[in-house]
C-alpha cells in the first residue's frame, strides 16, 4: 500500500517574501514553535526550581520524504550541527507506485524478522531530495519531489532560534520546539514523472531500522526521544476497525514504546472525527493542529478522541498572526499549516521530557502528563480533554 503527498498530513505551505528591511515593529514570537509551547523565543524552557531545558542531549528521528540538509536552522550558535545522521530507505523499482530515490542502485536484505530486498544508504547526502540515478520525480515547479516538506518538519524540531526581517517592516521570529535537541533523518520518498508519495512499506521498514539497527548502536542507544511521521494514510472514521496498515505500523511502534521511544504521527489534514489508516495503532500518539492565535481547532486537522495532544501551527497566512515558521529547503523560512508540523513539535516535546526527566518515565506516563498540564482546547467541534502541549507547565509536574 502507497499514499500520495495529498494524504501525507500536508496542506498548502505558504512561502513569504523576506527581505533586509529595517525592523519597524515589535518581533512576533507567536511564529516560533519553543514561544507557542510555553518556552521563549531562544527555545528555553525553564522549570519552577528556574532550571532551563532545550532537549539537549536527546535525539529525535524525523522519517519523511527528503531533506535539505544544509539549511542553516540545523547549525547552532557555536557551528556545530543539530544532524545527527542521515539514511534512506526505499522500495526496488517495480514494487511501488513510486520506487526509490536512493543512491546507490544497490539492494540489502535487512536481518530483522520478516524483511524484504530494499534499497539503503547512509552515505552523506543520502537523505537529500533527488538522488541520481532514480530521481525523474519533478514536484512540477522545476525542483525535486519533496524538496521542502522534510526539512520544514526536522525544524519544526530542532529548528535554531532565527528572526527575520520582512520587506513591509514586519518581524518574525523562528525556534523549534526542542533546539538543543538533535535529529536524524530518514529518507523514505519516491516518485516518477510528477507523482509522489511514501510507500507505506518503507514507512514500516524505517522504523523497524530504527528499532533493530539504530537504537541499538552505542552512539543512539538511550538517546532515541521519539520518532515523528508526518504521515496519516487514509481517512478513517472514530470506532472504525484499525486496518491491516495501521497494525503494521502499530507493531513496530510498540517495540520502540517498550524502549521508552515515542513514535508521534500527525492525525491528518481531512478535518473529519477520526484519524488515518496509517496512525490508528494503540501505541501511536496522534498529533492535531491547532490555531496560534486562539486555543481552537485549525479547520483542517482531524480531531476526535483518540488524538491525544495539539500543537499550535495555524493556517499559515502571511498577512495574518495566525502562523508558523519553518525552514525552507537549503535557505531561509516559510509559514506552513498542516498536521504535519504539529507531529514534530510534540515530538521535540518529549526530547525536552527526557532531558529533564531521564529515561525512566514510561512513554505513556509523559503523555499522560503532556495531557494533564496542556492547554484546553476550546471552541466549535473540540473533543472533550483535548490539550494543547504545554511544556513549561509539564516541567512543573511529575510524570
């Protein structure tokens, strides 16, 4: 089973023109993720005993279509990067509805149980968008397939603090949610011609790479925070049967849980109540987005019971307070909207957890308190106790 970018938990991202004029008004906080969840415009978050926190020291895998690894929001202060590794995963040409952009042309048989051929590199570069020979994927604007949604959601994690200046005066600044934090990317597009997607086969061999290789190497072991797909599938109604591919994903992620991994999806971009095909498992922790200029529901995001946190992303209008900003490709921001960037911001939240906390809590204990300190959400269609994250006051508690 495939899904096209359509379902991926994307909406329409806006990109706004920038410029070097001179500031003219107050910067707006309220575009940066660490400020909307209860940090400062600097990504600290700071405890009652003024203990500060930034996910420093944990490590969040971001799996998505591709990456624009050079964008400067992955380098902190003082130069070094917040990458901390990359790889690609793929389905041979012939098996999907849009085979492998990685490089080499080279197949692996994986050891864990159940595998299949795939291809799979960790060379550098490998998690960049359009790697030859199999890329003829054009995202119909003259650049590669999935050149920019990875890169949005890894700095929507680790994103570093940043302002920018807008030609009409305006000032906007930018923070992931986790900036001390470090994210290692997993490539799992590919495409043919103008159509793209993630094979939902290389959505489930990514994470068990994550659970039998990744997590298992001394350089990763006991720093894997959480792993974010902003992915759904399909449109799956509240008190629908999880189907086969939702159980596939939910398998491995129950794995990852039980090593104290949050595995944290977007709940998808339909707007109905429910979720998607891809994120129904038990042992997943679904994502919905919300406004930033009020506690409401973005009219996009799909809500129900069984989305267990919110995060503030908003409808990504340039001319409006109502937005978030991400990196964009291999240079400067963009506003976005979408589940998509809601997922990485809770899962930045739990490298933030665990730098305070350690690695004892459960995964189901810090998003049970991630639920017991979050903002209400309020207004039209808001599912009864659904919470907005709010890290600032979750590091007040006790997981």
């Amino acid at each position: 089973m495939s899904v096209s970018l359509s379902a991926v938990a994307v909406l329409a991202l806006l990109a706004a023109p920038a410029g070097g004029a001179a500031a003219t008004t107050t910067p707006d906080p309220t575009t940066a993720a660490a400020y909307n969840l209860g940090g400062d415009v600097s990504g600290v978050y700071t405890d009652p005993a003024g203990k500060t926190f930034t996910g420093k020291g944990q490590i969040v895998v971001v799996i998505d279509g591709a990456f624009n690894a050079g964008n400067s929001q992955f380098t902190d202060a003082s130069g070094a990067s917040k990458i901390a590794g990359e790889a690609c995963i793929g389905q041979p040409v012939g098996t999907t509805p849009w085979p492998s952009l990685c490089t080499p042309a080279t197949t692996i048989q994986p050891t864990w149980p159940g595998s299949h051929p795939i291809y799979f590199s960790e060379l550098p570069g490998a998690a960049t968008p359009g790697n030859a020979p199999f890329n003829t994927c054009s995202d119909g604007a003259g650049g590669f397939c999935h050149n920019g949604h990875g890169t949005g959601v890894a700095g929507a994690v680790v994103g570093q603090p940043s302002t920018r200046y807008e030609l009409d005066g305006r000032v906007h600044r930018a923070a992931g949610a986790a900036v001390g934090a470090q994210v290692f990317q997993i490539k799992i597009g590919g495409g043919t011609g103008t159509a793209s997607g993630w094979p939902h086969a290389s959505v489930v061999d990514a994470l068990n790479w994550v659970d039998h290789v990744l997590a298992e190497r001394p350089a990763y072991k006991g720093r894997i925070a959480a792993v974010s797909l902003s992915v759904s599938g399909g449109q799956l109604a509240a008190g629908s049967a999880c189907p086969a591919a939702g159980q596939a994903v939910d398998a491995v992620a129950g794995r990852l849980v039980d090593r104290g991994i949050a595995v944290v999806m977007a709940a998808g971009n339909e707007g109905i109540t429910g979720v998607g095909t891809w994120n129904c498992g038990a042992n997943v922790v679904r994502v919905g987005a919300t406004n930033v200029s009020s506690p409401t529901l973005a009219s996009y995001t799909n809500r129900s019971a069984d989305v267990q946190l919110y995060a503030p992303v908003g409808d990504g209008v340039f001319a409006g307070s109502n937005k978030l900003m991400v990196p964009y490709r291999s240079s400067g921001w963009w506003f976005v909207t979408g589940t998509s960037f809601a997922a990485p911001q809770v899962a930045g939240a739990y490298a933030v957890l665990r730098e305070k906390f350690g690695g004892t809590p459960s995964v189901a204990a810090l998003t049970a308190l991630l639920q017991s300190t979050g903002t209400p959400v309020t207004g039209t269609g808001a599912p009864a106790g659904a919470k907005i994250v709010d890290l600032a006051a979750a590091l007040a508690g006790t997981p």
